[in-house]
C-alpha cells in the first residue's frame, strides 16, 4: 500500500472532494513519499507527521514533493496521535497505512 496505495487514494479523494482538500497521514518515510507526490499531482495540499527519529533527508525529500512536514516528539505512535487530532481540528482527510477502530478501509485497500 505505502508510496502507490496512497498516492492512489489521494488521486480519489481529490476525485470526490476537490482540489481544495489538504490530506494527512504520519510516517515514518515511503508513506509520505507515496502521499505527497500523490497530493502535487492531484493538486492538493498535503500535511506529513513524523517522529523526532526520521531523518532530515527524508524530511527534506518528502518537503521537495510539496507536503508540508510537521515533527513530533516521540515516535511513530505519537505522529499516529497528531495527525489525527490536527486532521480533526482542520478538517483534513487522514490517509493512514494502518488501522484503528473506525478506520480500516484505507489501510485494507
């Protein structure tokens, strides 16, 4: 699912929302890969979440794609946590690559 699955799922959620729609996820890197370069080739904005740990080149790889990187203290859970709650507040479209209780359909894709 990661780099393709993503990119492919935003490609949908432009399809049905629009090209104002700003997607989000947390990663740890291919995710967010996969979810920026979707996001730029739809045209929409797009949020990354990663853990104190990821690397600043990937970081600097997935900004160059033209998401905007947010870090978080903690690991991969604790971006998990922020994207979630940041994607509530703003009304952003959670494209994760693991499920919880309520969101499994993407994941299982």
């Amino acid at each position: 699912f990661k780099p393709l699955g993503s990119a492919l799922v935003v490609e949908e959620v432009v399809a049905g929302s629009g090209a104002g729609v700003t997607v989000a996820c947390a990663s740890d890197g291919n995710h967010a890969i996969g979810l920026a370069w979707g996001a730029r080739r739809a045209g929409c904005g797009a949020v990354v979440f990663l853990g104190a740990a990821v690397s600043r080149r990937m970081s600097e790889r997935i900004e160059e794609l033209g998401a905007r990187v947010v870090r978080v203290e903690g690991g991969y859970e604790e971006s998990i946590a922020a994207c979630r709650a940041e994607a509530a507040k703003r009304g952003w479209v959670v494209i994760q690559d693991v499920a919880w209780d309520g969101y499994e359909e993407v994941p299982l894709r």
